[in-house]
C-alpha cells in the first residue's frame, strides 16, 4: 500500500480537485494519467528521494471512530517522542501497513497536525471497523432464518469487514445455486445505529435473499454418441434430468455440482462398456428463459476394447488360478476399466478383491498394481504386478475416547491383538463390536492406523469412539386391565455393580462396567407390576458368557366395569423368576450367540374368577427351559443397520408331565366335557386344578432379517417370523397361556398369560384371530393362536444418524395370519398391509415411532370390506 503525508487542507483540497474533475466530466483516462504522475511523485518522496526531510517526532494525537484505549494505540505503532523520522518515508508506511493487517479497522491515515522548527506533531486518524448489531434476513421463512444466520456464523459483534460481507454473499449464492437457484440475488445492507447520545452501537444487517424461480433443464441435447443413444447418454445421468410430465421421483433441476458429477458419471458408465478412451469433449449451458436452461454435451466415445490375456506377476502366496477366480475376468470380455479397479482395490459394489485378501491375512504392505502390457486391434492384454512384502503384525492396540465406560469393557470386544497378524477384517470386526456395545456412536467410531513400520513388520491401530447415552427411561399411558396403565421404566445399559459401593461412582448411578440393570413399574386401579432384571454380559470378566436374572410380581384385582371399582381383596398374582446363560460362539463363526434359560412362574387365585382357569381359588405352576441360537452380523449400527442379517431360532419346554405323573388325562378330559354340560361348577374347579397344576406345552419360534443396500443409504429390511405352541399330550391339551397375538403396534399392554404380541401394522391391537374363527363374528373371544405366520418388506432411509437422535423414515409391506393347528394351516392366506412411519431413536427413551398403515383385507370374522387406515404408535421396540 503506498502511503504519503498531507494536512487534512490539503486532502479536502485534493478531493474537491477530484469532484470538479468529474463535474467536468473528464475522461478517466486523463483522470488516471493526472493521479499516475501524482502517485510517482510521492514513491520518489516515500523512498527518500526528492523532498523527503528528516524531523523530531514531537505528540502523536488518535482520532477517528475507534473504543480503543488512545494510549494502546500509540503503544501498538511502536512510534516514541523524539523519535528520527522521514516525511515522507518508509517508516510511517511501516506502521499503516501494522494498523491495517490487524484487520480491525476500515481507514488509516496519518497527516501533519503542526511543524515546528525540526519538530513535527502527528495526527493518527483510525476508523474502526463497524460490528454486526442485529440481522433482519428477507425472502424465507423464520425457521430457516435462525438456520441461515448460525450457517452463515452472524453473531452481534461480528467485525463486518469489506471481505466478510464479499464472503457472506458469495456463500449465500452458492447455497441457493447449488439447490437450482440458479438466479438468486442476495442484496445486503447495513446501516449505522447509534444512541440516544450519538455514539455508535455498531450496525444493523439486512439480507434480502431474491432467490426467483428454480431452473431446471428443458433439453438434454446428446452429441457424438453413436454407441449409445441419446436417452441411454442421458439414463446414466443420475441428478441431471430433463423435463418430463411423467417425472415424478427425479425434479428437472439444473444444479452445477450435480450437473459436473453427472458428467463424470456418463463418462465411467462408457468405460465400464469398453470404452475406455470415452470423454466428454465440450459441454454448454444456456437459458431458454427465466425458468428453464437447456444443456449440450459432446461426447466421444471412442473405440469399444475388450480385455485380453490377464496374467499374474509376484504372487508366491495365492496362485494364478485362485487369484483369478476372485478377480473373475475373463478373456474376450469387454473392458471394464472401473470394474478392474474394484476388483484389484475393493469399491461399494465389491466387496471380494485381491488388496483386501492380502490384508486380511496379514499383507499390510503388499501393492497390487494392474499394468496394460499390450494393446493391439480392439484387445489390451494386462499384468496384475504384485509386491507381497513381509507379513505386518499388530503392535499397540488403544481405545481413545471412551471417557465414561471402564478400559476393560471397551478392550474385551477388540479383535485386533497386540502380536496378532494383521488383518483388515479383523479391524472392521472390532469396530462393528464396539458400535453395537451402544455405548458409542456408531457413526463416529474411527480406525486408524498409526506407527506403519515396513522394516520392522508392525502397525499400531488406534479406535476413536465418541460416547453416547446408554440409559433410558421409559414413560407410557394407556387403557386396559381396569382403567389407565401407567408405566415407569428404568433402563442403565452401562451399569457397574462393583460401583455401588464408591460414592463418587454415583453420577446417578454407578456405570462403565457394561452390565445392564433394568427396573420397571406398571400400575392402574386394578393392576400392579413390578420387575427388576440384571444382566451381566462377561461372567468371570475372561469369556463372553452372558448371565442374566429378572424377577417379577404382578397382582390383578377383580375390577367392576360397571362400578369401575376394584375389589382389593379378590386377588390374581403371580410371582415370577427367570435366570439365563448365554455364550458367544466360535463355530462357524464369532456371530453365534447360544443361550439357555430357566423360569418359574407361581400363580395363585384367592377368590378370583378368570377365564384362563375354571377356579376361583388355586394355584398353578409353570416351569419352563429356553434355549435359542441366534446369529447377529449387521453392520454397523444397531439402531439403523446398514447391511448383514439376523436369525433367532428358540425353543421353550415344559417338562413333559403327563408321561410319569399318573394322571389319566382321557378319563379327565371325558369328565371334564360332562362337567360342562351339567354346568357343575365345582367339578369343573377341581378338574381344572388337576389340569393346570403344572403347565404343560412346548413353542418354537424363527425369526430371519436381512438388510441389503439398495442405493447410497436407502436400505431394504426383510423378515420373515414363524411361531408354534404345541402339547406333548393332545387329552391335556394346550394351556390358554403363551399363545400369539397377532394384530396391531406390537407392544405388550396388559396381559396375565404371558402372551406374545405379533405386530402386524395395519390392523387393530390383537384383531387378527385364528382363521378357524373366520365363520364367527368379530365380537368373539380371542384366546389366542397357537400358529403365526409373518412377512415384511420395509425401505428405510435415515434423516439423521446423529447420536442424540438417530431418526429415519420407512416405507413398509408386510402381511400374516393366525392359525389354531397345522390341519387348517395355510401360509400364505394372509392378512396384508403397506403404509409409511418414521422412527426416532434417543438413547435417553430408546425408540419411539409412528405408523400410518393401510389394512387391504377385511378383519377375519368380518365383512366389512378392506379394513383401512389404522395408526400405530411405537415405543420400545422396534419392526
């Protein structure tokens, strides 16, 4: 910047110098030639040359608009009294060019405020650069205003700089064009505020956003194709789409971005069909009118090529035949110069390539590189050129970030070993174990290798977790069993028992220790339940052998509908515990998980009539052993997988009583049905006692999902469930406990017969009954089925997957029905429903959703036509 000295006479007589020059009218080429020859003047001065004269710095004086302190300011130029300064000269230019790259003040000047003798007194006169008062932005709605402002960072204070007001608009240009705004004109405008006693607060911002109409694409004009035809040329066009009445999924915007990508994106899709020389030559856009641009591509697609010999250099490891089975080209066909690369390197669409099966087994520093040897006619004859190098080995492990849970929870679910052989599988394997602890942020966990050493063979790999909220807590309401439900549920996914007793572990509670400890409480006027499960999932702290032990008390009172009363001293109560061993299986692989459970469960009736038993006074038992094998390879997070699938297959058993207890159930069965006929209440009491003093049955249950990727984060979810309640002996029967209810959102409300509720959205709560009842009305009583069948189809698509509130949106197909035995078991006639929901997981309440389904069957044991629209609300759990 070139600096001078004048008198402020002098300046006010050089700008009306100017002034008159362009009332003149003059040209600005003499206007220029007149400033040019000032201008070398004073560069001969500030050199030294010329006129520049040597004085004594006598006062430095600080004008202008600026709130700093007049003192710190003179400090900062490091100019002093009695200072030896030229006029003009190098030393005051020095000093401007200090004030100015602060960047805190819009206008620096210095000019001669007196001279005597050899004594010269200096004015400083700084303007401040002004601060950002209040925003006012036009042209959108309020809510994507506040928005707009936090993107845009305009906070009060904000210094509003020449630069940044240049940067806020050319951002607020190219959000809008990047969206198909492509004629937006954002207009910003400040003005000065001041107060009651002149002085200045800052200045007020406006934005006035104009963003006119989107611009979409009125032509794809293709030329140059010979190939492949103009629609095929704009098909690989992904987001640049022409206007079309029928276009419904894809708009016709013009977006740059979109528009260059897509550009790439026909260029690969051409060497993908063996042209490898494909290229996009030119391309053009202009406006057919405000709203609409037409595009012009040339392409040329050059020669189709074919691969030739493919043969393999270096390989000691694999050989020429196992390496070219996994890369799975052959001779002759055409070539695909991306497919190769996935093939050698991995990619989305390829999960099998060669890098990876080195890496997987050791090879960190092997290279795969595939060369073209010889092209000739249409044929391009290639070498896979491999460098092993020396097998890597794993060196330190670490876990960084894990600031709430215990050092051992986070290490036990490593893959990666200190001395182990390297492996990339083993890497990608520890990070899905710890994203499905749900202690961290699936999204954030991050390998990373540090410390590669070739020479010496070893690689360290460090995780970076993010930790997330592992408790939750569950309220819910709702109407059944005497009246309103209330429900308190306490969930601490992270608990630590050794906690308890160090007081400054309770932050509420004590956690870290990755065991689990759940408490919940159900109440109404008639009902009351409580329960408390503990989980611990490393027994011993050495293997992944899971305990788990749940204990429960509900007690039901006789409730008056009538009266709406319950009678405290008529009582149904049953007292229950459960204690489980699970373990993690090596074979066939580590994603089997088997498990084995007891439960018992005590009922006892004191004067209460129910429909499950024939007598108001008893007991009954229920001894039951569970064992499922499940397998689990979802990736990653376990709130939103992405790919993989899960299976569980269970099998709960009674003990088969009625082989060694003596009862002749026939006799009792024939006994029982005279009984009923005579209505004999007290005989029906006793037989029933004998029936169901310990319950008898045996259920198996299937369950399958998958989830594959269809495009970027759009998921398919598919399921299947089976479930069958059978009896040892066909005279005992039954019981009416453990049966499946099918209909509805799927949560468990108010039940004493440890029923399953079947979700099946569409339909109402518990509404699809056995198809043998298809001849009864739908007022009929629902004892439960003893068969179920269920099908669903869901795309899933994630909104957000942020750790404080994973959310997403659903699209869904699912159908089933109910059976009362496998004689009129029919798979497939099927109660069938589709709609939409959305999900939204927050590790403080766990999962809550919302379903809007559409029923296109009638409710078995009706005709009333398709059942229509039912909504479902989800809590807790998850389709």
């Amino acid at each position: 910047m070139m600096q001078f000295i004048i008198t402020k006479k002098e300046k006010e007589d050089l700008e009306r110098l100017v002034n008159n020059f362009n009332k003149m009218r003059l040209s600005k080429w003499l206007i220029a030639l007149f400033f040019l020859a000032i201008s070398s003047s004073i560069f001969a001065q500030d050199k030294g040359i010329g006129d520049a004269k040597k004085y004594t710095l006598g006062s430095i004086q600080v004008t202008g608009s600026t709130t700093y302190n007049e003192t710190t300011v003179i400090a900062f130029t490091g100019l002093k009294k009695g200072e030896e300064i030229y006029l003009p000269g190098e030393r005051l230019s020095q000093v401007i060019n200090k004030l100015w790259n602060l960047g805190l003040f819009s206008d620096v000047n210095f000019y001669i405020a007196d001279i005597k003798g050899n004594t010269v007194d200096l004015e400083l006169e700084i303007n401040e650069v002004p601060k950002l008062n209040e925003v006012k932005i036009r042209g959108i709605k309020k809510r994507k205003q506040e928005e707009l402002q936090k993107e845009l960072k305009l906070k009060k204070g904000t210094k509003l700089t020449e630069s940044f007001l240049a940067n806020t608009k050319n951002a607020l240009t190219n959000k809008y064009r990047k969206k198909g705004y492509l004629n937006v004109d954002p207009i910003i405008s400040t003005r000065q505020i001041k107060d009651s006693l002149d002085n200045v607060l800052g200045e007020d911002m406006v934005i006035n956003i104009k963003r006119g109409e989107k611009v979409k694409v009125s032509q794809i004009q293709v030329n140059g194709n010979e190939a492949f035809s103009d629609r095929k040329i704009r098909r690989f066009m992904k987001n640049t789409k022409q206007k079309n009445f029928f276009r419904i999924f894809k708009r016709s915007k013009y977006i740059p971005e979109d528009f260059k990508e897509d550009k790439q994106r026909v260029v690969e899709k051409l060497k993908e069909n063996g042209y490898r020389d494909a290229r996009i030559v030119s391309d053009t856009m202009f406006p057919t009118s405000e709203k609409t641009v037409e595009v012009q591509l040339e392409v040329n697609e050059g020669n189709q090529y074919y691969f030739g010999e493919v043969t393999f250099l270096g390989n000691s490891v694999y050989s020429d035949q196992e390496l070219a089975s996994l890369l799975a080209i052959r001779k002759g066909d055409p070539y695909n110069g991306p497919l190769l690369d996935e093939k050698i390197t991995g990619g989305p669409k390829q999960k099998e390539n060669i890098t990876d099966l080195y890496q997987d087994n050791g090879y960190l520093f092997s290279r795969v590189v595939p060369v073209e040897t010889k092209v000739y006619n249409d044929t391009i004859d290639f070498e896979i050129r491999i460098v092993e190098g020396k097998i890597a080995y794993f060196d330190n492990v670490t876990v960084k970030g894990n600031d709430r849970t215990h050092d051992h929870v986070a290490y036990r679910n490593v893959r990666t070993f200190p001395g182990e052989q390297y492996s990339k599988q083993a890497i990608m394997r520890t990070a899905r174990e710890l994203s499905q602890l749900g202690y961290f942020n699936p999204e954030g966990i991050k390998p990373d290798l540090k410390n590669v050493d070739p020479s010496a063979g070893t690689v360290d790999v460090e995780f970076e977790v993010e930790e997330q909220g592992a408790s939750q807590i569950q309220l819910q309401g709702g109407y059944g069993g005497g009246g309103f439900i209330g429900t308190l549920g306490l969930s601490f996914n992270n608990f630590s028992l050794r906690g308890i007793g160090d007081k400054d572990a309770w932050k509420p509670l004590p956690m870290g220790d990755g065991q689990q400890l759940s408490l919940r409480a159900q109440a109404s006027i008639a009902f009351r339940n409580y329960s408390l499960t503990f989980v611990e999932p490393w027994l011993g702290g050495r293997k992944p052998v899971q305990l788990s032990v749940s204990l429960s008390q509900t007690e039901q009172f006789l409730f008056d509908p009538f009266t709406r009363r319950a009678d405290n001293s008529r009582s149904f109560s049953i007292t229950g515990i459960n204690v489980g061993l699970g373990k993690q299986l090596r074979i066939p692989d580590e994603y089997f998980f088997l498990s084995a459970n007891v439960g018992y469960q005590h009922f006892n009736l004191n004067n209460y009539n129910v429909g499950l038993f024939r007598f108001p006074d008893g007991y009954s038992n229920n001894l039951s052993f569970t064992f499922a094998l499940r397998r689990d390879n979802t990736c990653c997070n376990p709130i939103f997988p992405k790919s993989g699938s899960r299976f569980n297959i269970s099998a709960k058993l009674t003990p088969p009583y009625s082989m060694f207890n003596g009862v002749d159930y026939k006799s009792l069965s024939e006994e029982r049905n005279i009984a009923l006929e005579e209505n004999d209440e007290e005989a029906l009491a006793r037989i029933d006692q004998q029936r169901f003093d310990w319950l008898e049955f045996y259920k198996v249950k299937f369950q399958g999902e998958w989830f594959n990727k269809i495009a970027g984060d759009l998921i398919l979810r598919k399921n299947i469930e089976f479930g069958f309640l059978g009896a040892y002996n066909d005279d005992r029967g039954i019981p009416p406990f453990e049966r499946f209810f099918v209909g509805g959102d799927g949560l468990a409300g108010f039940a004493m017969d440890g029923r399953e509720i079947i979700a099946l959205r569409g339909y109402p709560n518990q509404s699809i009954i056995p198809r043998r009842r298809t001849e009864v009305t739908q007022e009929s009583f629902n004892d439960g089925a003893t068969i179920y069948n269920k099908f669903t189809l869901e795309l899933r698509y994630p909104i957000t997957l942020n750790p404080s509130a994973s959310i997403f949106g659903l699209t869904f197909f699912e159908a089933g029905s109910a059976f009362d035995s496998f004689d009129n078991y029919s798979p497939f006639d099927l109660s069938r429903s589709a709609g939409a929901g959305l999900r939204i997981f927050m590790p403080q309440f766990g999962l809550l959703g919302i379903d809007f389904g559409y029923g296109f069957d009638p409710i078995p044991g009706s005709n009333t036509g398709a059942n229509g629209w039912e909504t479902h609300f989800i809590i807790g759990q998850q389709f």
